[in-house]
C-alpha cells in the first residue's frame, strides 16, 4: 500500500477544488439528441447510442422492484477466458460474441428459454493467440443495416446477415505477425465501419480505419504517428493549444524513426456527433512503456482525435498524456454531452483518463474546460488549463534502471477501458475504477517484430485504503464526487443506467449489483459463475417486459491470473498485474456464461 496516504488524499481533493471552482455553476448536462435518439427498447451497439452514454430510458426495473429481480435465462459462450463483451438486442434477437475464437451467437427471445437460432464461426488464426497483449477478449459485436458487424483477433473485420448468420463480407486489415490484432468493438454510422488496431506492446504502429458497409473495402486509414500525410492532418485540422501545433509533429516529436514502432493503437470506444459529422476516439500508449528511449512529446499518442467520418481528416487533436511515463492509454470513453458553461451553451465531451482526471473537453476545438481529480493520485498536481499540458511530479519520473516506487496511479490507471455511464435522470457519470499504486522500474528493449515491446519491470499494489476498485458517481456539473462504492478488486467491467434510476455493474469476485442512481445503496446482487468484466445492457423483450443482461466470464489484464492459468508466486506476470491479484484465484474461477434477468 502507498505510504503517503493522507498526503494523496490532502493534495487531490485540495487540487480539485482548484480546478473545477468554475464548474459548479453549469446547468445539467444531457446528450444531443442526434447522438443519443430516444428509447426504442433495443440496444444495438455496446455503447448503446453514438454518444455513448449506456443509458436506458427503460424504467420497469426501478429503485422499488430491481430487489426482486431473477434469473430469466442463461446461456453458455463454450469459452472459458475473458468476456468484456456487451450482449446486443435487435427486435427479438439477441447476439452475443465470445472471446477468441469469435463466435457469433443469435439467440430468439421469442420462445421460451431463448433457444439459439445459429451461430457463426469466423475461424481465426489460432496463432493470434499469442501475440494477443491481455487476454483473447472482445468487447461486442454491432448492428446496423440489417448486418452485424465485429472484429476478430487475428484482424479480420466480418459482416454477417443479422436475421441469417450468412457471412457477408470478411475483411483482413492486420498482420499477427507484426503483433497487430484486434479486441475492439467497430462504430458503424452512417456508410462506415470504423476500427482501429491493437498491439501497443508490441511496438505497433496505430492506426485506425473506416471500411465500406456494403463491401468491406478500405475507405480511408488513418496512422497515430508519422508525417502529416499519414496521420491525415491538413487545412481542416485546427489544433486549440500550442503543442498541437506545427508540421509533421508525428514524426518531430520522437527520436528518428522511433515513431515507426510508435504505439498510438485504438481499441477503445468510438464516439460520433452526427450534427458536425465528427468522430472521437483516443490513440494509445507509445511504445515502448520505457519513455526514456523515446525523448519528446510523442505525438500523436496517448490522446483524442477529432476526425471527419466521411474523409478520416483531423480537425483536432489534444494529448492527455504528452510524452507518456506510465503506460496511460487515451483509449477510455468519451461521452458526449451538451451543457451550460459560463452563459453559453457547449458540446463538450467527458473523458475520465486513466491519469486520473475527469476532463470536459469542447468537441467542437478541443479546449479543456475542467480536468478535476477523480481519484487518488501522486504521479502529477493536475492540468494548466492556460496550455493544456499535465503538471508532472518529477520524484515519480521513471529515471533508466532505478526501482521508483509507490507510483498513483498504475500502468492500467485510475481507470482502464471499463466504460462509464451517464444518466439523464441524475445527470452524473458513473465510474468504475481501479485503486492501485505500482513500483516501476524502466529497462531498455529491443523492437522485434511481433514480439513484445515494453521496457519495464512493474509490480502493482493496492492504493490507499487497501481496497482495488471503486464504482464512484461522479457529479459533472459541481465537478465532484457524489458517492464511491468500495470493491476488493479493481472495477474491470462496465456500467449501465437506467430511467429506473437503478445503476447496474460487476464485480471481478462475480457478483451482479445493482445500486441507486442518486445514493450508491445496493438494491440487489446475484452471484454469477465467475468474476464479470463484461458490459451490462438492458431491452424490452417481445413480451413487452425489461430485461438486464450481463455476460459473466473473469479474465482481461487484471483477471488474467485466473484466465490464463498464471503463477500467483511470479508477481512479474501480467505486466505486473499478479502482484495486486494473487487472491483472485481464491474467490472465482474461469467461465463463460451469458446471464438474463427480469422481475416476476
């Protein structure tokens, strides 16, 4: 455990108070309405809607009833290792994807026990396997155009006839033989299936892309490091802060032809604003995690972009990270929202980083409005807000061959890539969150293609209090917290609200929770097989009543101890995960299990 805690504490919430002053006297904020269209009782993509809010209008399960919740149905996904994956719901149809080897399930829920109607098998390379970073996960499949779409691990990008299971088209756009694979769940809008690539631990260079949905055919691609041309930057980008700006940054910002092997890979969630046809994501960590091998702000990595959805161009582009020290990812979600800010109304997005700061960003520039501290941290003293750059705290920088310990937080963050929820009954965001401090020491590597890529030694810890997880709600207006609920292990999975004002998510020891939306009391829990890192959804079934469904299924980089069968004596394993999570294998077991609730 950290040995400061009460110094983490004093200085986090002091600095939030700072940073956020401004925020208090914003109105509720609430998603557009192109972005977010109303209540349908489907879910069809795992984000539910392009604003990615994972809110239900739904409200048949409610702080009075969800007590009473029971099992509807259970079905098994034949695959024992992490499910981060969301189930989907078209109509009657329910569809779900397992982790490696991605099969794609249909279940009718219009006959009693929801019997499956096919399933199709893509048939990876089995060698994916071991170039995969964190487990084989996959985090859902998508709908749109009377087609599911999906990614695989091996980095083909398949369409499927949603009512048949008839292979449509199947796309190849990586190579496992440069450690190129893919995990994420693609955003389809309008024309365009949009992914990216994973494999930042690998020394790959990111990139993302957007496919024809009617051919599978590349239609643009863009990189998250190299010249202009490749990062597809020209006259419409128009960077806010001046570290944004110049030519080439892509290629100035590194060491020479560092940012060949430069990381940036996408694998989070997409968002997209149909009013400016923008889409946002963020490119990941650069490689290799050592930073001392690559001097300069290391663009365009570890940040969010802003890009047109038709053409792929940048119309901005802002670094959460400048030259990243601890592995933090900019692939966490952003939710887009419009509020009031100092009289006048803004689309901004919400971003809770894994740096521990919970941004307002205007989507329309990129300008930071707030960056308030969600949780715990020792590793910087916040953002300043007149550059947009990090404030580092220089005894926490990881000097070459030196151990730098009681680093707050980890390599996987506050928070990793388990996505928040907003509700527009409450107006906060609900977050689910690690608590968890490291020892770090950087060693230099070698690039070899397909081969891992890394540069430090790290052993994680639990952070202050002694506990791994939080599942925190998070007033957006007032900039702070609202209330935290306490786990033993990290938060891994993710959340969902409802109109309910019932909030649902799991925990990585199995239990299914579902807590009130305003006060964090837990209404109801159910013990499933395994630990859960999946994404809860809701639908209205064809008998007219609510479901919640979770799919249970322990394993991703924190579950990884148990999934792949790891020595809890080697805290090195798992990138240092092992060390925090010797006990999970004590209170869960590996499974596969799709779960479907709903009241008597």
């Amino acid at each position: 455990m950290c040995r400061f805690v009460g110094l983490i504490f004093g200085v986090t919430f002091a600095l939030s108070g700072l940073i956020t002053s401004a925020t208090a006297q914003t109105a509720q904020p609430a998603p557009p309405v192109a972005a977010a269209p109303s209540e349908d009782g489907q879910w069809v993509m795992p984000t539910k809607n392009f604003a990615g809010t994972r809110y239900s209008e739904l409200s048949e399960i409610n702080t009075d009833n969800v007590k009473n919740l029971q099992v509807a149905f259970t079905f098994s996904t034949g695959v024992n290792k992490g499910q981060e994956s969301s189930p989907i719901v078209v109509g009657s149809t329910m569809y779900i994807l397992s982790p490696y080897p991605n099969i794609l399930y249909a279940l009718d829920l219009s006959r009693p026990g929801a019997p499956l109607k096919w399933q199709y098998n893509p048939k990876p390379d089995s060698a994916a396997q071991g170039v995969a970073c964190c487990d084989v996960v996959n985090r859902g499949p998508t709908f749109a155009n009377g087609r599911i779409y999906f990614t695989t691990l091996d980095a083909n990008v398949v369409a499927v006839n949603a009512d048949t299971g008839e292979e449509v088209w199947k796309t190849k756009i990586g190579d496992i033989n440069k450690g190129e694979t893919m995990t994420m769940a693609p955003l389809v809008a309008k024309d365009k299936v949009v992914v990216g690539i994973s494999g930042g631990e690998y020394g790959v260079r990111g990139w993302i892309e957007a496919l024809d949905a009617a051919s599978g055919k590349s239609v643009w691609k863009a990189y998250s490091t190299g010249p202009d041309q490749d990062v597809k930057i020209g006259s419409a980008f128009k960077a806010f802060y001046d570290s944004e700006k110049g030519k080439d940054l892509g290629v100035t910002t590194w060491p020479p032809d560092a940012w060949q092997q430069g990381g940036g890979t996408v694998w989070g969630f997409i968002t997209y604003d149909p009013d400016l046809n923008l889409i946002f994501y963020g490119p990941g960590n650069p490689g290799p995690w050592n930073p001392n091998q690559r001097p300069g702000d290391n663009k365009w990595t570890n940040g969010v972009f802003a890009r047109n959805l038709d053409t792929g161009e940048a119309h901005w582009f802002y670094q959460w990270n400048p030259h990243d020290l601890f592995d933090w990812d900019g692939i966490n979600e952003n939710v887009l929202l419009d509020l009031d800010w100092k009289g006048q109304r803004r689309k901004v997005l919400v971003h809770p980083d894994r740096n521990g700061l919970l941004y307002v960003v205007d989507r329309t520039t990129g300008e930071v409005l707030s960056a308030s501290f969600y949780h715990a941290v020792n590793a910087h003293q916040g953002v300043d807000l007149a550059t947009g750059r990090i404030k580092i705290n220089q005894d926490k920088y990881p000097l070459q061959n030196k151990v730098i310990r009681d680093i707050c937080p980890t390599a996987p963050g506050a928070k990793d890539w388990s996505p928040s929820a907003f509700s527009n009954k409450t107006g906060y965001l609900y977050i689910p969150h690690n608590n968890l401090c490291m020892d770090w020491e950087s060693v230099e590597p070698n690039y070899v293609a397909g081969t891992p890529y890394i540069g430090a030694e790290v052993r994680m810890i639990p952070g202050p209090g002694g506990h791994m997880g939080e599942f925190s709600a998070w007033d957006i207006v007032a900039g702070k917290e609202v209330w935290t609920i306490k786990e033993r292990f990290p938060a891994w999975g993710g959340a969902m609200a409802t109109a309910g004002d019932v909030v649902f998510y799991g925990t990585m020891e199995g239990w299914f929770k579902a807590v009130h939306a305003r006060t964090g009391e837990v209404l109801w829990q159910f013990k499933t097989d395994s630990g859960i890192i999946g994404q809860p959804t809701t639908y209205r079934g064809p008998d007219g009543k609510q479901y919640v469904a979770i799919i249970s299924g322990v394993g991703g980089w924190a579950g990884a101890i148990v999934s792949n069968d790891l020595d809890p004596r080697d805290g090195t394993a798992a990138k240092g995960f092992v060390n925090a999570m010797r006990d999970l294998k004590n209170v869960t077991t590996k499974g596969g299990t799709l779960y479907v609730f709903k009241l008597p």
